[in-house]
C-alpha cells in the first residue's frame, strides 16, 4: 500500500470504521463464549478483519 492511502479518507470516519472491526471483532467472540462456552480466537479474527479492510483500500485505489 502506498504511505499515504489512508490521508484521502476524512480521519473521524477512519477512525470510527476502524473502531467498529476492533469493537464488533470482541463483541462476537464474547457471544460465542456465552452460547457455545468455548474461548474463541480472537488474534486470528483481528488479522482476517483488518487484512479485508486493507484489501478493500487497496481495491479502491486501482
């Protein structure tokens, strides 16, 4: 990704996009303990959420 991608997108809508993978991330693995009692990988999720998110800036580049 070019050093500048995230400078064209409005900081305060970044960092609330941003902030919803992060909270939505922890808000489902906490779900699954409850239904299923089972301790969720959550450092393999951050990675899948955050590498969609940097496939899709890199889509709207090209």
């Amino acid at each position: 990704m070019k050093e500048d991608t995230l400078a064209d997108y409005h900081p305060i809508a970044l960092a609330d996009i941003l902030w919803g993978i992060f909270s939505g991330v922890v808000l489902r693995e906490e779900v699954k303990k409850v239904i299923n009692g089972s301790e969720g990988f959550v450092n393999g999720d951050f990675d899948m959420a955050f590498d969609i998110f940097i496939r899709g800036l890199q889509a709207a580049q090209n």
